[in-house]
C-alpha cells in the first residue's frame, strides 16, 4: 500500500468510527469539501501535512494518533 492510499484508508476509518459524514468532517476541520472529496476518491496524489493536521484537529486526536494506526506501518517507498 502506498502512503496517499493509507491516508485515504485512515480518513475512512476515522469517519466511520465517530459516524460522521464527508460533509461534516469538512465543515469541523475546515477543509473545503471538494479538497476531502478529492482526497477520499483519490484524486489528490499528494495530501499536505496541514491538510491531514486540520483534518485531525476536526476530529479531535493528534497527528501521532492519525500516524500510530497499522494501516501506515511497512509502506511502499514512493519515488516519482
């Protein structure tokens, strides 16, 4: 698995666990919706660090909490 598609896997997961929808996740970490709607359909190649920060602070756990899931542990090493 590649780190975009882990990203992508962590923000469903994350979704799904505090039953929340894409809407609403975009309104409580202000991030646009078409930015998450790109991000979960995979149109976004590269999510920011900031992105994925505002995300997290919208849901309410730390950056070390989105990184600590075993969805993001023996990732392919992407060179492009």
């Amino acid at each position: 698995m590649r780190t975009q598609e882990a990203v992508v896997c962590r923000i469903r997961e994350l979704i799904e666990e505090k039953e929340i929808t894409v809407s609403k996740l975009s309104i409580i970490s202000a991030v646009p919706p078409s930015t998450l709607k790109n991000i979960i359909n995979g149109n976004s190649k590269n999510t920011g660090i900031v992105t994925i920060a505002k995300l997290c602070d919208g849901l309410g756990i730390s950056l070390q909490e989105f990184i600590a899931d075993p969805v993001f542990s023996g990732l392919d090493q992407e060179i492009e």
